[in-house]
C-alpha cells in the first residue's frame, strides 16, 4: 500500500489528491454504507481528509492479503457499482496486479510485466511501472531513482536545445522579451525545440518568430 502511494504521491497531476485507507462513503437508496479501499486518487476532494469522502475516485486500490476473498470482492462490486472507473486489486502473495475497468472485464499483470498507468498519473512522464515495483521497496526505489535520472539527463538536453534556440535569435539581432524567453527554456520537448530552432534562424523580428511558436 505504502509503495503504491508513494508512486501515485510522485506521478499525480497537480490538483489531485492521494489518500490511503480513507472510508468513502457509498451510501444509496440501498441504505448507509461506508468502504475504506487501501488507497484512492480523487480529483475533487472538498472536504478534510479526516471526513468520509463523498465523490467518485479516479482510481481505487485494494490489497489482497488480510482481506478475506469474498469480503473484498464484494467491495470491488460496489466501487463498480457506483460508477467507479477503475479498480486495481494488488495480490500480495502473488505479486501480480489485476486491473478492473468500469464497464469491462479484468487484466492481470503478472510479474516481469509492465502496468500501463492512467494519464492522471503522467505529471513527470511515467506511462508504465513493473509490476515488481509494487511489492517490492527496492524495486520502486531503482523505479523512481531511475526515472530522475532519465528525466535529468532529458531535462539538461532539451535546457541546451533551448538555450540554442535562444543563441540564434541573438545572433540575427532579435530581441527576446521575457514571456518568450521562459517559455522556449520552459519547454523539454526536442521535437517542438527543433522546429522553434528551424523558425529562429529565419526570423527576421520577434513577431516572425513568436508566429513560429503559435504553429505548435
């Protein structure tokens, strides 16, 4: 659980929130009914945290290990139930993670597998993880190291690609305000850089090549 959290807590877009063992509260015409799943992601979390949370999660973890078979499938019925969109049940003993669409059938992900992530999940660019990394502390730990070591060494090579784009409009005498400044450094995708770079070294004023960046 701790491990699942900490991947989502790292990878979730701003705005979301990550909690873990929080009752939600699935009351209907049925009658009350409060559930607690090991961790959830919720995009419109208005309440505190310390309150039962009353919306629908992005994504909702159980933990197949002390929760008995029957008691923890009924839980993933009423998250499915109640329109929840995805459930994933992490089986402890077995290491594999099986991954349950509203609407669709399952998926399980064996280990030596990758899990395909939600696009809620993509902030720093993480689209899969091993299945390994969510048992083992680590397995995440060489996940996540490695991640910011991609991610640097991608980071240094679209900063200097940028910084060309930036070389050549000096050279041609162009002068560049602040806003276009920050957002040809702000920028890390080489393809868009390489095309601001091919625009920069025709521009003849800034206007010429602001155009260039409003065509991406």
């Amino acid at each position: 659980m701790a491990l699942v959290a900490a991947i989502f807590r790292t990878h979730a877009r701003d705005g979301l929130t990550v909690m873990t063992d929080v009752y939600c509260d699935l009351s209907d015409a049925a009658g009350p009914s409060l559930r607690a799943p090991d961790v959830v992601i919720v995009g419109d979390l208005t309440s505190p945290r310390n309150e039962a949370y009353r919306g629908t999660p992005i994504l909702a973890v159980e933990v197949r290990g002390t929760q008995s078979k029957r008691y923890l499938a009924e839980k993933v019925q009423l998250y499915l139930e109640h329109d929840w969109p995805w459930v994933w049940i992490a089986h402890a003993e077995r290491h594999e993670l099986e991954v349950l669409q509203r609407g669709g059938g399952s998926v399980t992900y064996r280990p030596g597998a990758e899990v395909p992530l939600l696009p809620a999940l993509d902030k720093h660019g993480l689209l899969t993880v091993p299945v390994s990394a969510l048992f083992d502390d680590r397995q995440v730990s060489r996940v996540l190291d490695g991640w910011v070591s991609a991610r640097g060494e991608a980071r240094g090579e679209a900063r200097g690609r940028a910084q060309g784009v930036l070389g050549v409009l000096a050279a041609r005498g162009v002068v560049v305000d602040a806003a276009t400044r920050a957002r040809v450094l702000d920028c890390e995708d080489l393809a868009v850089l390489d095309r601001w770079l091919a625009g920069a070294a025709t521009a003849t004023d800034l206007d010429a090549f602001v155009a260039t960046l409003q065509r991406v």
